[in-house]
C-alpha cells in the first residue's frame, strides 16, 4: 500500500446551532485505503463526510487533501477530480437517459459547449459504455434513469463515479435504501472499482456487518468524538456493544 | 422491447419541443415586419410614459380619487366573489355527482352541470359585462354578475374535481356507518377539501380584484375607468398613479391569501385557530361592506333590474342575437363566415406569439428568480449580485402580473399601429411575470440532492442548468405553458376591443353598430376557439407525461 497520506484531519470541530457535530476530530487516511465510518445516528457521520466534500465549512481545526489545506481547493472543475460523492439513490437527474447521468461525471473536464452537445449526441459515449459494463448496465444506457430500480441507479451512480474518476471516493450511506442481496452488490462492486484503480474510498455505512465485511478500517464516532479507529481485525464484540450502547453514560456535554 | 419505449419518450418529448418552437416562428411569419408597425411618434409617445412611471402625479386630489376607485373595484370584485362562490358550491356539488344514487343520474347530472359550468367560464368576464349591460344598462349588478358567474363556473369545476378526488375509505367508513347523502357530503367530503379550496379561491380573488378594475371598459367606475380617462387626456404620469393603485390591491390581496394558506398549513399543527378566524372575520366584513356600498352609496336596486323595461330590452337583445326578424343573419351568411375565419386564425396566432414572447422573457429570467439560486443553496455558489438580481427580478414580475392585459393594451396602442402585434405583445407583457412565477416556485420546490452531486462533480452553473435543473423541471413549465395558453386565447377577445386586432375588435365594432347576429357569429368563433385551444393543451400535455 502507498504511504501517501490522502486525507488528514487535525482537531476539527463543527456546531449545529448548539448541538455539537464534530468536536476535536483527528485522523489520517492514506492512498487505497478502505475505510469505513460507523456509529450510531446523529453521531456526524454525515457532517464528516460533508466537510470533506467542502459542503460545510468548519469551525476549527484543519483538513489537509492530499497535503494541501481543503480551502486552497476552489470549488468546481479541480477540486472534483480530487473528491467524488456518492450517496443512496437521489443523486441521479431522473428525466435523463442513464448515459446522460453517467458523462455528467465528466462536466469538469468539458467545455460548455461540448457538454450541450452531449446532450444531443453522447460525446467520449465509449468511456461510459465501458463504465456501464463494469457495473452490468450495458444494455441500458438510453433507458430513463428514473425508470431504473434502487440498485440499478446505485450502479448508474458509481458508473458516473468511474467516469469522473476522482482520487478519493466519499460514499454517504451509499446502501440505506437497498436490499440486503442490493447493498451486497452495490458495495462489493464500489470496493472492486476502488481496489483496481486505487482509490481511496471514505464511506459512511449504518451496518457493522457490511463494514467488517468489505473495509479494512473503521472509525467509530459517538457524539461528534472518535470513538476508535481501528484496523477491521481488531474491531472486537465489546467495543461494538459499547459504541451502540443506548444510555448516555458520564456527563459528556 | 425495454429498450426502445424509453428512448422513444425521450425523443417524444424532444420532437414536441421542435413541434412547439415551429408553431411560434409560424406565428411570427403572419406579421410583415417593418416600420409600418409603429405610430411615427410612437418612439417620443413611449418616452412620454416611460417618464410618467418614474414621476407619477402624486397629486393628493387626484390620491383621493386613486383611493376611491379603488374602493370601488375591491367592492364589486368582492360582491362578485361571494355569489360566485355560492354558484360555485351549488352546481360544482351538484357536477360531483357526490349527492346522487344511481349510477345513471349520476352520469346525467355530471354532463349536464359539468356543461353549465364549462359554458360559464368559457366566456370572458368583460364579455358577460358588455352582454349585461346591453340587455340591462349600466348597473354595477351588471359587472358583479359578470364576475360572478366566469369565476362561478371556474370555481365550481375545481370544487367538483376536488370532491371526486376525494379517497374513498373515510367516505365509504361514514357510508358503512349509516350516515345519508347529505351527512356524508357535510362530515365526509367537505372537511376533506375545504382547505384547498380556500386557498384556490384566494387566489382566484386576486385575479378577480384585475378581472373587477377593467369592467370599467364597459363603462363602469373603478379603477379602470380612471386609467382609460387619464390614457385619453394623455396624462400618463396620472395614468401611472392608478396602475400603481391596482398593483397595490393586487399585492394586498397576494399578502392576504398567503396569511390563510399559511394558517391553513400551519394549524394543521397547532390547535389555534385564531389567524384563520380573523380572516374569517375580516372577509365577512368585507363583503358586508362591499354589498352595504353597493346597494346604498351606488344605489343599486336588484328589482330594478327585472323592471318591465329592462326585461323588453334583454328580450330584444337576446332575441336579436338568435336574428330573430332579421333578414340575413350573419351567421348564415358564407361571407361573414369566411371573415369570421380569417379573423380567428389572426386571433390563434395572436395568443401563440403572446405565449411565445412570454415564455421566452420568462424563460431568461426564472433561474435568478428563485429563491433557492439567489442564496446559492442549490448550487453551491454564491455571488453579491444573486441577490439583488432575485429582487429585480420579482420585482418585474409582480408589476407584470399585476397590470391587465386590458391596459397593458390600451398603452401599447398608442405605440404600434393596431394588429395583431400589439395584441400579442400586452397579452406577454401580462403573462411573463405570472409564467416566470409559477416556474420559480418549480424550480423552489425541486429535490436539490441532485443538483448538489452535479456541482461537486465539478459542473458549471450553465452545465447544472442543462443536466440537473432543465431536464427535472421541463415537463412542468410545459405544462404551465399550456395553461396559460389556455387562458390567454380565452382573452385574446379582451384585447381586441381596444384595437389590438383579431376576433375582440370587430367584436366591438359589431357592438357598436348593433350588428346583433355579427356578435353571435363572432361569439360561435371565440368559443370554437377556446374549446381548440383546451382540447390542443390536453393532448399535449398527456404527451409528455
């Protein structure tokens, strides 16, 4: 594995109107690790994912992307060839044919021109007719999207995801909404794609199951705080029970 | 097999597109396009008016008179609400079919007060005004029943729609529980829909407030009628002064309604009811004191309109209409006829362009108007300029909306030369600010997840705009197109009184020469034209679903 640290936190914080998201959070993600983000709801799961994505600003605290603070990124056509989303189903425009969705990873690379275009006449139509083959869409690429099942869009999504071919991968509850034989799919097809190109894969997920399974980290947060960041083998019963434990023990506020 | 039918509708949505934007540049081929549009002083007349907006006469003799008309106008649009909503509540139950019991009468009395209500609001309300004061002279019951009895029929079409998209099992709980037709209506149907229907009915009263200030074409006080008598002493800065008193009716009623439907939402909740009971209170109090100005202060005698002599005069009129004693009744007549045609065809392509022009201001201007793009919360970017260009925006369209085509015309007029043209053109200057609303709202509504995972794959704000907003919000502002297609052909006719040619202005003539049997042909055009114009709107709009 490469020793290239992708993403380091030091000491983030973050508040909701007075509600705590993110108090104090330090870790740091090196390039083709799959890590996965667990705890219960309202922990900041999301938010973290969130202020990595540059979606919401911090309070305090730094967050380095591949060595370089967060804010030096501008918005838009650099900073997406760094950080790709994926999140459950609602990522998709509906009305489009799915090849549409999928080139839309590649509006940071088009000028505008050849995007309108696009639309007429697919343009670069074989970068993703072979990412659609990857995920088994092949035979669907002028189908509407919203026409598709759950994990059919899921798998239009990351097709999209391998076209916009960023460096890191921020996955958001990337599975809620699936079945379990779905999510399986989704989830061991998202950590393949990863894995082949080496990516670094960051991903929220609500079952503990499905981050022993397929991440070789978890970080556990409980109330904005990390809770553990272990390797997958040293996640044991105990620590689990504790992290989902439903009083609140101490006075932690 | 699966995979032709979507891509089939992809191309059926974009074949119609095409479809459309040829149907307007064929619209625009039937003007000859040059200088011969415009007055020779037109330029210097449109200056004029323009100066008079930015410096209307404030004047506090002529404040007064502003206030006073303005009365005038809420009154009559609020005595012509309240008996429209009476007619509305009556036949609409009646069209719902909700009260009958056996599947054939139900069926009998669906068409035939389905058919009252469709033939009443066909008609235009300024149309009714004149037939009014044809067979009954100049009564303000003239223009309250001409309010009435359109927005009667427009109200009770939506009533009876809302009543039989009622869902069935609390219904048929009340029916399983014994409970009669009348009860089931009362305790069933009516909590279920009251609060929709309120709020469509305040919204209707907002058109009705510009419906009630252009009855005074017909020669009734108001609003309108200082508008036409400023426009004719080419006083535009008093002009002005008016139009800004109608703007603020307009929003006054606008703030109301969303007081209720916020109350409606919002104590759906919460048990108070007080925001509601003070609406409640304040409308009854209007409409008392709009019906105690109107029989007192206008003098208004309800038996004084089915005096002997007023009945002779509508017998004669209606009667001269059906060309009853006349020789060579026009709508006999293959002459009169092909004019008639000719005149229609100018009227149909007189509303395409007016929607064209409408959409295309609208078109360029929706984006910025919505809320949810002016504070960058859709996507993800923010500039100083967002909002002030919302505000200007807005700002556009309430004094779009809140001026009626009517006098949007008569202004225009003193401009272009009359055709079809200037027709065309305060019909769009109208609609625009109502299209562009409706549309930003759409666009408010929209799920933003979307939108947000295209800007943080890197795209655009044109590139959102293509990929992520137009493709979702599309099938929607093609509907309200169409809509408004809908309700601008129904006022094509308005526009034509003043000169801005087509159907409405021979309409006038014929009026003025007593023509009766002209007017009946004129009228069988317009409302062949009318059921065109809803027939096209659905077909077209079942297309894109």
């Amino acid at each position: 594995m490469s020793s290239k640290t992708m993403i380091e936190a030091k000491n983030i914080s973050k508040h909701f109107e007075r509600k705590i998201a993110l108090s104090s959070l330090s870790f740091s993600i090196s390039q083709g690790e799959l890590v996965a983000i667990i705890g219960p709801s309202g922990a900041g799961k999301t938010t973290l994912l969130n202020s990595i994505a540059g979606l919401v600003s911090l309070e305090d605290g730094d967050l380095l992307i591949d060595s370089k603070p967060l804010k030096e990124y501008k918005r838009g056509k650099r900073f997406a060839r760094k950080i790709g989303v994926i999140r459950q189903q609602f990522d998709l425009i509906g009305p489009l044919a799915v090849i549409h969705n999928v080139l839309a990873g590649k509006l940071s690379e088009w000028s505008l021109f050849k995007s309108l275009f696009s639309l007429l006449v697919p343009q670069d139509k074989e970068t993703a007719l072979t990412a659609l083959e990857r995920v088994g869409l092949e035979n669907k690429p002028y189908e509407i999207t919203a026409t598709l099942s759950g994990g059919e869009q899921q798998r239009v999504a990351m097709a999209r995801l391998m076209v916009q071919n960023p460096e890191i991968i921020l996955a958001d509850e990337p599975v809620a909404s699936l079945d379990p034989a779905r999510a399986d799919d989704v989830l061991s097809m998202l950590t393949a794609i990863v894995i082949e190109k080496n990516q670094t894969l960051l991903a929220s997920l609500h079952s503990v199951e499905y981050a022993k399974r397929y991440f070789t980290r978890i970080i556990a947060l409980k109330n904005g705080k990390l809770f553990f960041d272990l390797p997958t083998e040293d996640v044991t019963h105990e620590i689990l029970n504790e992290l989902y434990q439903l009083k609140e023990q101490g006075s932690d506020e | 097999m699966n995979k032709l039918i979507p891509s089939l509708g992809l191309h059926k949505r974009f074949i119609l597109t095409i479809l459309l934007i040829a149907v307007f540049v064929w619209s625009l081929t039937s003007i000859q396009w040059n200088s011969e549009l415009y007055h020779a002083g037109g330029i210097p007349t449109m200056l004029q008016i323009f100066e008079g907006l930015i410096q209307p006469n404030l004047d506090s003799e002529l404040l007064l008179v502003g206030l006073e008309s303005a009365w005038i106008t809420l009154a009559y649009a609020v005595a012509g609400m309240s008996l429209a909503i009476v007619y509305a509540f009556i036949v609409g139950v009646l069209a719902s079919g909700t009260l009958t019991s056996s599947k054939f009468s139900r069926i009998i009395s669906k068409v035939f007060f389905r058919g009252i209500l469709g033939f009443t609001r066909s008609i235009h309300e300024l149309i009714w005004a004149w037939l009014f004061v044809a067979a009954v002279g100049l009564s303000p019951y003239a223009a309250i029943l001409a309010l009435a009895i359109p927005y009667g029929g427009i109200l009770g079409r939506i009533f009876a729609d809302m009543l039989n998209d009622v869902p069935g099992q609390p219904i048929l709980a009340l029916k399983s529980a014994g409970s009669s037709r009348l009860q089931t209506l009362i305790y069933g149907y009516l909590p279920l829909i009251w609060s929709d229907f309120i709020s469509y009915t305040m919204y209707r009263f907002e058109c009705a407030i510009r419906s009630s200030a252009i009855m005074s074409f017909v020669g009734l006080g108001g609003l309108g009628f200082q508008i036409q008598l400023a426009l004719a002493d080419l006083k535009y800065d008093s002009v002005w002064t008016f139009i800004f008193f109608l703007i603020a009716l307009v929003i006054f009623v606008d703030g109301w309604s969303n007081f209720v439907r916020k109350g409606l939402t919002e104590h759906k909740r919460r048990k108070g009811m007080n925001s509601g009971w003070l609406s409640v209170l304040f409308a009854l109090l209007l409409i008392a004191a709009s019906w105690f100005y109107i029989t007192l202060s206008e003098k208004a005698n309800l038996g004084e309109l089915l005096s002997e002599k007023n009945l002779e005069y509508a017998s004669k009129f209606f009667g001269g209409l059906l060309g009853i004693n006349q020789e060579n009744p026009a709508f006999l007549n293959g002459e009169s006829w092909a004019l008639a045609l000719k005149l229609t065809m100018e009227t149909l392509e007189m509303s395409v362009m007016a929607i064209g022009f409408a959409t295309i201001v609208a078109f360029i201007t929706v984006i910025p108007a919505a809320r949810n793009i002016a504070n960058g919360s859709l996507t993800l970017q923010k500039n100083w300029y967002n909002r002030i260009l919302y505000g200007v925006i807005r700002l556009f369209y309430i004094f779009s909306r809140s001026v009626p085509e009517l006098v949007w015309a008569m202004m225009i007029i003193f401009i272009f030369k009359p055709g079809i043209l200037p027709g065309a053109l305060a019909l769009a200057l109208h609609n625009f600010g109502i299209l562009g609303k409706l549309w930003a709202e759409v666009v408010e509504d929209m799920d933003p997840r979307p939108i947000r995972n295209l800007a943080t794959a890197g795209a655009s704000k044109i590139e959102i705009l293509f990929y992520g907003i137009l493709p979702i919000v599309l099938p929607r502002f093609l509907t309200y197109i169409l809509y408004r297609w809908e309700v601008i052909m129904r006022t094509t006719i308005v526009v034509g009184f003043v000169g801005a040619g087509g159907l409405g202005m021979e309409f006038k003539l014929a009026m003025s020469y007593f023509d009766y049997t002209q007017i009946t042909l004129l009228l069988l055009c317009y409302m062949i034209l009318v059921i065109i114009a809803d027939f096209a709107s659905e077909t077209t709009r079942k297309a894109v679903k």
